[in-house]
C-alpha cells in the first residue's frame, strides 16, 4: 500500500471552508450511522435467526428474496441448534399458512434492511432513486474508511476549493459525486447493493488537481517489512498510475466490493471539468476572483499599522498586524507591514520568518522580481544561511526558472553549505551542480555532483541522477 502524506503545495490563501464542512458533515453523519446500524444489525440477526429455524424445520418451504440468498448459506453463524426437519402437511391449507408465515418473515426481514441508513440514503442502482445519489458521499462503511478518503480529500480539497472558489468548488463536488454514482451503475455495478462512500466525488477532486497542479510533488509512504519507506513523485507521474490501477481493477474484479467505477468515472469528470475552465481562461477568472477577495490593499487595519510603526510604534503595530496575519495569512501587505515592525523592533527571527513568508507569497502569485528583490535584500545582509532551507530551495527553483541562474545557485548554496547534512540539501547540490554545467563551470559541477553522491543522505535514485550527469559531463570534455 502506497499512501499520501502530503505535498508542496499545501498552504492556501484562506480557511478551506466548504472542504472542512464536508469533512465535518461526514463525521457527524458516520458517528450517528455507526450507532444505528449497531441496534439495527442485532434486530436483523434475531430476525434472520428466526426466519433459518423455521425453514430448517419447515425446508419444503418456497425462498424468496431476501431470504433466497440467506438460506442455505452455512457460514452465517446465526443458529445455535438446528431444528429437527418436518415433513410437508398434505392439507394444502396448512402448507399455505407456513408459506404465508416463512413470507412474512421474510418481508420483516426485508423491511429491516430497507430501514439501515446505508441503504436508505445509499445510491442503489436498481432504485435509481435521485436522492441517493446526492446523499451517499456523505455515508461510509466503517472508520477506516471515512478516514481514508477524508485524507484524501484534505490533500486535494482545500487546494482545489483555494483555486476556484468555494462557490465554484461546492456545487463541483456534489456534481462528481452523482457522476461517479451514475458511472458505477451504467458500468454495471451490484444493482441491490448500496453505493457509499465518498470516494467518487474525492477522485473527482482528484483528476482536477492533477490539471490544476500537475507538477506538484507529492510525499508518499510505504511500508517494506514493516519499515517505512518515504519518497516523492510528482502528481502528473502518480495520480494517472492511480488511475490506471482503478481500471485494471475494474477490468478483473468489477463486484469485489470497491466501487472503481465510480472512481474512474469521478476522476474523468474532474480532469474534463478542470481541463474545460483551464483551456476556457475561466479557471484564472476564477483564481483571480479569490485572489481579489483576499486582497487587503484598502483595509484601514493595515493602514493604521503602517502609521503606527512610521510614528515609532511598531510593538502596537506587531498586535495588530498578528491579529491580521490570523485572518489573512496570504496577504502580502500584511507581511511587509511585518517585516518593516520587525526590522524596526530588532526582532531577527521574526524579521526572517516575515522574509521567507514574502518571499513564498511572491512566488506563489507568479511575482518572481518581489521575491528577488528581498532574496538579494537578505543576501547583500549575508543572511541567506537564517532562511529556511526549503525557502531557500524553492527559491532556487523559482529564480532559475525565472531567468536568474546565479542567484539561484546562491540559494542551493545557503542549502548545502554544511556539506550536505540533509536530504534536501543532496537535492540542492544537485541542483547546483546542474547550473553550473550550463553556465561551463564543469569541474565545479562535477566537484557538486561528486559531493551529492558521497553524502550519507542521499538516496540510490539522487545517486543515480548524479552519476548519469557526471557521465554526460564526461562526454562534454
């Protein structure tokens, strides 16, 4: 089992709130559940207990549903003695009656089942019913199960509902949802048993973050004789092969209880509604509609901290730019505002911290010149080594894609100047090494490359892509 720990993009510019309303719906609905179908099941069992005792001792008897399939069926473990069987009466009256009593049984039994809220507000396929097929994300079969698709939904949720909008995100979900039900039904899913589960709305989330954030790398986790084994991929690499999984397993096993249908049909409407607003120019509509949202620019809050520190009193200011921070963490003026109360109050760790927060946000909202400003800022401080090393790596990244290589060599070099003590630091030196190759300083990369391989944190995949770029520096002399 390979399982999502989390990924790099897991921060958002306001409260995920109608992901965090699902999640918090599907605990209370589940918790409820839970305890009902407990009195429910042990109703069912004296039911069906009954009903096999008198068939045993009555087995000339007619089944019909339900009891057809419960009949005969020696696992159950619900009679504790079997009856002594009787012969079939001749009175075709008294034969009559048992029939109508052993059906009557079964018609409680029935009533009994119809009565569990899995399948009353499950999406049964043979009923077609429309409410069922809104309400059964919200239902699960056990804790495990809510848990683990309510993870998932936490990974991808919050930075899907971040992109588009709570209003655009909310009425999406609900749409995968009763897509994937009707996927599962037209691919031919049990038409008596129930669909629940919330797994074919959150693969719907699922294919629409794999357009959204294809190159999003994402932490995994999985166990090899019981022993951890982390590594990182990127969406575009993971969540098609997730895909593709729930097809083969379509393909070999369509009713081993799972519904894959339903997954692979709500992952084809996320990728195609994703696809259509990306495409469209609807998507960055949309983004931009949160981003103005989130805006502060006019909040006088954040122009009476500003007065506050220009008059010397950046320490009442810092109260109230932390009261702001709480409310909008993503908001850009409110860091600055930070930085300046912090520079102005000599609060080096703070000061640093605001650095990094504004540097990330620049990078975020596609500002590459902010974020170099303040990254040359703390440079020309000779400060880079009081970053954080994974600012520094993502602002590595950031720099040289945007054009600015020997900056960014910089920040890989704040990584792993203490010869590479860390994983993240084998990365940056890798990173490094690249640059350098492309900018001629060839032994200087094969010195960085050399130093990635030798270090004890690296991993045999970074060794692997550190010995085929020393070759390919070989073959360049």
């Amino acid at each position: 089992m390979i399982l999502p720990i989390t990924h790099e993009n897991m921060e958002a510019r306001r409260w995920p709130v109608v992901t965090l309303v699902i999640i918090a719906i599907c605990f209370v609905i589940h918790s409820v559940v839970a305890a009902t179908e407990r009195s429910q099941t042990r109703d069912l069992n004296a039911l069906v207990s009954q009903a096999l005792a008198y068939h045993a001792a009555h087995p000339y008897l007619k089944t019909r549903p339900p009891l057809d399939e419960i009949v005969g069926y020696r696992q159950l473990p619900l009679l504790a003695e079997k009856p002594r069987p009787e012969k079939a009466p001749d009175d075709e009256e008294a034969l009559a009656r048992q029939q109508q009593h052993f059906d009557e049984l079964g018609l409680s039994v029935q009533k009994t089942i119809d009565a569990f809220p899995t399948r009353r507000f499950g999406y049964v396929p043979a009923r077609g019913d429309v409410l069922g097929l809104v309400t059964h994300p919200f239902l699960h079969g056990g804790w495990l199960h809510l848990l683990f698709n309510l993870w998932f939904l936490w990974l991808c949720g919050c930075n899907m509902e971040d992109r588009w909008g709570r209003a655009v995100y909310g009425p999406f979900y609900v749409a995968a949802g009763v897509v994937a039900a009707l996927v599962h039904k037209l691919l031919g899913g049990s038409p008596n048993v129930p669909l629940i589960g919330a797994s074919g709305a959150i693969a719907g989330a699922l294919g629409a973050f794999l357009v959204a954030f294809a190159t999003t790398r994402i932490r995994f986790v999985t166990f090899l004789r019981l022993r951890p084994i982390f590594f990182t991929a990127p969406a575009y690499v993971m969540l098609p092969l997730w895909l593709a999984l729930q097809i083969t397993y379509l393909m070999l096993a369509p009713r081993n209880g799972v519904a894959y249908a339903a997954h692979v049909g709500g992952f084809v409407f996320g990728v195609v509604v994703a696809g259509v607003l990306r495409f469209s120019g609807v998507e960055k509509k949309l983004d931009d509609a949160v981003e103005q949202s989130v805006t502060t620019m006019q909040d006088p809050r954040i122009v009476e901290a500003s007065d506050l520190i220009t008059q010397g009193r950046a320490a009442e200011a810092l109260v109230l730019l932390d009261e702001l921070h709480a409310e909008m963490p993503s908001s850009i003026d409110v860091q600055l505002e930070i930085l300046r109360a912090t520079k102005m109050l000599g609060q080096r760790a703070r000061e640093m911290a605001a650095y990094a927060r504004l540097m990330q946000l620049y990078v975020r909202a596609g500002e590459a010149d902010g974020a170099l400003a303040l990254f040359r800022e703390v440079r020309a401080e000779k400060r880079l080594l009081e970053l954080p090393a994974a600012t520094l790596m993502q602002m590595g990244q950031a720099l040289d894609g945007a054009g600015f290589p020997r900056d960014a060599t910089d920040a890989y070099e704040a990584v792993h100047r203490n010869n590479a003590e860390t994983l993240l630091a084998v990365k940056a030196l890798i990173a490094h090494a690249k640059i350098a190759a492309r900018l001629g300083a060839i032994e200087e990369a094969r010195a960085l490359f050399t130093a990635a391989r030798e270090s004890p944190f690296s991993t045999k995949e970074l060794d692997d892509a550190a010995l085929v770029e020393l070759e390919a520096l070989d073959n360049r002399i």
